[in-house]
C-alpha cells in the first residue's frame, strides 16, 4: 500500500458519513469504537500486491461467500456460485446490482476505509466491502485512492479478526 499522505479520523469520518448520508455523527459505532486508540490515517493507493491481502470485514455474513478465508479475491471468484445461505444471496445480488450500475457508465465512491497494522499487509475493509469486490471484478480497484487506518494493536481489532487467523 502506498502512502499518499496523512489526514485526520475527522476527514474518514465525514467521508463516510457523506458515503452512506449517516445524519447522527454516533453512525456505525459498532465498527468505529472498537478501533485502537491510537489509529493513525492516511490516504493510501493501492498496488497491485496489495490485492492478495484485501479481507472482507469480519462479519459472520461473509463467511459462505469467501469460504471462511474473508479475502475480496475469494468473494469474487464465488459471486456466481449456487448457494441457499440468505446471506451469500443478499451479499451477492448487490455486488451484482454494484458491477451492473459502473457498467452502465455510472460511478460509485471509490474512498474505501481499509484498517491494518502496517503497509504490508493483511488490510481489512471497514466501510466499501461490497463496492470493493465490484471494483476488482471489474480490474479497477488497483490505483484507487482509500483510507487506511494504521496501528500495532489492530490485529487485536474485532472486526479485522480474520486478516489475521493466518498470519
């Protein structure tokens, strides 16, 4: 992941309080309050190797659809797979609907917000998990410009748990 330059959790906050029109600013408290203390942010790039080492957020929703590995390549390669979970249906019928609307010329926001503990990896995606799997089905999420918060302790974070089962 290249390191662009640094911003403030205010700036990824109202970014994705704008993304989602979240009115109250206690939205997604759930994902938000557990972060580390001491997460810094950055706007970040990301490059091709980084790819390998993107993971869904760790949602029990997920687990079907990346056969329990959590990585946005996995989601990808299973989008189209028979499947009667209700969660791998829902998740998979909107990514659908995503890569149909940016086919059809349109444009979703691309500042996805991405937790790790270093610039290597494993990255976790807290906010744009669906958007990403479109935008790598599509071969245009290498170069985006995303949020990554960084700290020691994230591999401790709940919602990054499965980034680092394998580590």
């Amino acid at each position: 992941m290249k390191i662009i330059k640094n911003v403030t959790g205010d700036e990824v906050w109202n970014h994705w309080k704008a993304v989602e029109n979240f009115q109250s600013d206690d939205f997604r408290s759930d994902i938000r309050n557990p972060l580390p203390s001491d997460t810094e942010w950055y706007l970040a790039m990301i490059e091709p190797a980084d790819v390998q080492n993107l993971h869904i957020i760790s949602s029990g929703d997920w687990k079907e659809i990346s056969e329990g590995t959590f990585l946005v390549e996995k989601v990808v390669k299973n989008l189209d797979n028979n499947s009667t979970d209700e969660n791998t249906i829902r998740i998979s019928k909107d990514i659908k609907s995503k890569v149909d609307f940016l086919e059809s010329g349109e444009n979703l926001d691309t500042r996805l917000v991405l937790v790790s503990n270093n610039t290597e990896n494993p990255f976790t995606i807290i906010e744009g998990n669906r958007r990403s799997v479109a935008f790598l089905l599509l071969g245009q999420l290498v170069g985006k410009e995303v949020y990554l918060g960084m700290s020691n302790s994230m591999n401790s974070y709940v919602w990054a748990k499965h980034s680092y089962e394998k580590i």
